[in-house]
C-alpha cells in the first residue's frame, strides 16, 4: 500500500492450491522430520548403537532445515515491495546456502563427536 508499482519479476512457480501446495508441504515435512528424530533417537536407547546416534544428531539439521524452507517459503510468497522491487522469492536460495552449511555442520560433529564415543576399531598392540 502506497509502495510505488514495481516489476515483480513472479514466483518461480505457480500458487498451487489444495492440500499439495507448497507451504502444505513444508509443514508436513517439518512433521516428517520430527517424527524420523524421534525414532532414530529411541531407536539409539533402546540399541545403544552410535551409527543411530549419529543419524539421530544428523536428523537435527534435516528439522531445523525443514523449518527454514518452511520460513522461506513463507517469505517468498510475498509480493514486491520497496525494498525488494523483484519480490521476495530468491529467499529460497538462502534456505538452501542453509541447509548446505548445516550439513557440513553436521559432519564435522559427527566425526569430532561421534568418532570420541566410538570403540577403537583395532585393539593396541602394547
Ligand atoms: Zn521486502
């Protein structure tokens, strides 16, 4: 409102309506991702197992990364402004710059910390 009419250079896909639209679809991979965490990591309880304990560390990152598409998606949808002449969507890329810098994140702690919980593959000579 009152924002000067602006090139909004449009969504990089149509608005979809109905169950299987995009944000529909965001929610329920948050749900998805959640729900995956939890078993892995219930799943480590009940077996110990440190390959579960870092798959259930690492389904952190597909959580936190399922909420930042979620958030970007939701930014993207807005429309043109002031600000942002060609619209919002490019906030999407930064979703992923994201979750590719999480899963580094990840990685590294997975083998720092997951790799000081494990037992040596070979026993000490001395
Ligand atoms: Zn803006």
């Amino acid at each position: 409102m009152g924002a000067p009419q602006t090139p909004d250079a449009g969504s990089p896909r149509p608005a979809r309506a109905g169950l299987l639209n995009v944000r529909n679809v965001a929610l329920a991979s948050i749900a998805v991702a959640l729900a995956v965490m939890g078993i892995k990591y219930v799943a480590y309880l009940v077996t110990g197992s440190v390959a579960l304990y870092s798959d259930a560390l690492e389904s952190i990152v597909n959580v936190l990364t399922a909420i930042a598409a979620f958030v970007a998606i939701r930014v993207g949808e807005k429309p043109a402004d002031a600000n942002h002449p060609f619209g919002h969507h490019k906030a999407e890329y930064l979703s992923a710059v994201l979750e590719g810098a999480l899963i580094i994140v990840a990685g590294v702690a997975v083998i720092v910390f997951g790799g000081a919980e494990a037992e040596p593959l070979v026993e000490p000579l001395a």
